[in-house]
C-alpha cells in the first residue's frame, strides 16, 4: 500500500526510483506544448518503459511459479540436511529465493534502470552511482522481506487456519509504521532532505494549508537532482512525520506560482482524507488477498506434503506465497491505479479551485510532460491497466472546463 501522493506523471519502471533527460527542448521556465520531436521521444521513452514493465511483471511471475511448483521441495528437503528447524530453513530458502531473483532480473533491471534512462538523458547518475543504489535498494528490500516473511511464518505456526485474518491485521499495523518512517527514514537514505528555506514558498504554503486542518512537520527540499532530471513533489508521513516533499529539480525550475499549484494538489490528498482512505482500502485488499493465498496453501500442502493443519506448514510453501501476493497484485493493480486515477483528478480540481492560477497549472503540467518525457495521451488500455495518474491531456483539459 502507498501512502505518499505524487503529483509528477507516471512512475519508472518497476524497481527504478524517479531517475533519470537529454535536451528538453524549450528553455525549462516556458510553458509552452511539446515540440512534435519532444512528443515523439516521449512517447518511444514511454514504450520502452510500458516494454520493461511488463517484462519485469512477467519475470517475477515466470520465477516464483518455477521456484514454487518445481525448486521448492527439492531444495527444502537438501536444506533440512543442513540446517536445523523450520525458522532458520525458512529463512534460508527466501534468502536464496532473493539472490536468485536478482540474479535472473539483473540484466533487465540494468536495462531499464540505467541504459534507457541514460539514453533518454533523464540519468545523472554514473553506472557506480546506479550500482550503489540499487544494491542499496535491493539490500533494504531483502532485510525487510526477511523479517516480514519469518514473522508471517511465525504467525501462521502459531495462528493456525485464521492465519489470513491476523496476517491482515498485521498488514495494516506496518503499513502505518511504513506510512510514518517513509519520509524521516527511508527516503535519506537516497536523497539528500533540507527543511526548504524560501520565506516566500513558505508564507504561500502556510497560507495554503490555513483551514484545510493540516498539520505538517514543514517543508523540505528533495535532493534528486544528483540523479535525475524529473521533476516531483509528494505529501508523505503520518502524524508527527508527515512532510511535504518538493524535489529541488521542481524547485528550481518551476515559478512560485506553479509550485503554488502543485502545494494546493498535494494539500488536496489530505483535505480529501486520501492517505486514511488507501490505508483502509489496503487493509480490505490485503485481507481479500491473505484468505486467497490461504486457500491456495492449504490446498497445496495437503496435496503435495500431507499437511492439512495450518500449524504444520511447510517451509518450502514460502515461494508458492510469494507467487500468489504477487498474482494477487498484478490482477489487483488495474483497481488501485483506478482509485489513485480518481484521486489525483480530485486533487486537480482542488488546485485550481483553491488557487485560481489556471495558467501556473497548464504550465506546471506542461512542464511536467517534458522533464519527466511523459507521453500526455497514452493509449487508453494503456492507462486503465498500468497508470496510477491520469494522462498529462486529461489535466490539462481540465484547466479549460
């Protein structure tokens, strides 16, 4: 479940944070419409993308099936010659589940993460720089993956068949720890974050955010300039951390009053309540989710292992877990991204209301389009299963309703 609210255009490929442009045309401070050179290598940068996404969706799925239906046994049953209990197997068998993963995506990932981006000069980062990122990324999504499986495991040991209804639960506790540490812990360990120093930005937010009821902990300044030309901005955190985030690629190359906009959209997810909202819609997803897989599972291991009591489940289900929350995810995401669409025209509409600077809003989005080399009218099919924000056109036609 996401808890932070972008207002950019459509995120990277899968496992590629914001990165990543060669000449952008017109100078970055005009508002003008791409040129019909930019709008033809936004839309090849916007291929290649859907291409590597759907290739990375496909080979997470063609992994875990051969590691579920034909690796899992043998290698739990080698493994038990090894090492004692079910916990330490456990964790042994995602630990190699993970390294083969990476192993199998790596070629692809640095295709999508470093070559087209550094293709579509949208890169600033040298191969180490991405190198060191991505094995700082990949090292925090084993850690937590680790912990996160073994205490499921745990819960379901000792839980037993009802294991799906705590799983859920325990879902919507980490979520709102995840939801909280984002911003004050996660993102610096990637980008440089500065409470922003600009009286100006700041009288215009603090009068902004006057009677909406939000309390935000200030405003900072995202350093993603070191490694990428995109521009974004999010509101992120939970009480006490929430923050609003504005890269200082937006900062620097956006006027005050198209910042102003895209503040008053950021404000908009809250006045909407949306954070609360997907956090709840998260919890009922997850529990939909969890009862699945547990059908899937119990099935499995009676058929397969002779197991029928939840309490006895099998390290070596782990990788048939995993195989279906991704499958559940995949078939779930045209959902979400319907919602999160939903959402985002909700918070549109509330920019230009709350501001009134229709100009600063289509220059804003216009900008938008050409920094981040977004295609402003994908195919429809296109963004009813993949885009989680609506097409850069449908926003700009709504600043001329």
């Amino acid at each position: 479940m996401d808890d932070e609210h972008e207002v950019t255009s459509e995120p990277t490929p899968t496992g590629v944070p914001p990165s990543e442009a060669p000449n952008i045309g017109p100078a970055a401070d005009s508002p003008a419409e791409m040129t019909a050179e930019q709008l033809a290598e936004a839309k090849r940068y916007g291929h290649i993308s859907l291409i590597c996404d759907l290739l990375d969706k496909g080979l997470d799925v063609a992994y875990l099936s051969v590691a579920a239906l034909v690796l899992a046994a043998p290698v739990d049953r080698w493994l038990s010659g090894h090492i004692a209990g079910d916990t330490w197997r456990l964790m042994a068998i995602f630990v190699l589940l993970t390294l083969g993963h990476m192993l199998v995506s790596f070629p692809l990932s640095v295709y999508s993460g470093y070559v087209v981006e550094h293709r579509f000069g949208l890169s600033r980062l040298s191969f180490a720089g991405w190198l060191s990122r991505y094995a700082k990324r990949i090292g925090l999504s084993v850690a937590c993956g680790l912990v996160m499986f073994t205490l499921l495991y745990q819960l379901i040991w000792w839980v037993g068949d009802w294991w799906w209804l705590a799983a859920a639960g325990a879902f919507f506790v980490v979520s709102v720890i995840f939801g909280q540490l984002t911003p004050v812990v996660i993102l610096p360990l990637f980008y440089k974050v500065d409470r922003l120093d600009d009286a100006e930005l700041n009288e215009r937010m603090a009068r902004l955010a006057a009677g909406t009821g939000l309390s935000i902990q200030g405003v900072y300044r995202l350093g993603l300039s070191q490694e990428t030309a995109k521009a974004n901005a999010m509101l992120a955190g939970l009480g006490r951390t929430r923050r609003v985030l504005m890269g200082d690629t937006l900062l620097d190359q956006f006027t005050p009053d198209e910042i102003e906009v895209i503040f008053a959209h950021e404000i908009g997810h809250h006045v909407f309540r949306h954070i609360r909202k997907m956090i709840l819609t998260g919890a009922a997803f997850s529990l939909v989710g969890f009862w699945l897989c547990g059908r899937i599972m119990a099935a499995w291991s009676a058929a397969h292992y002779g197991v029928t009591d939840a309490h006895q489940l099998p390290p070596a289900t782990l990788p048939l877990l995993m195989l279906s929350l991704t499958a559940f995810s995949l078939l779930l995401e045209p959902l979400q991204n319907a919602i999160s669409r939903r959402y985002e025209r909700q918070c549109d509409r509330y920019a230009l209301e709350r501001t009134g600077l229709r100009a600063a809003y289509t220059s804003a989005f216009q900008k938008l389009a050409r920094l981040n080399k977004d295609d402003p009218d994908p195919h429809p099919l296109e963004v009813l299963l993949f885009h989680s924000h609506p097409p850069i056109s449908e926003r700009l036609a709504m600043a001329e309703e």
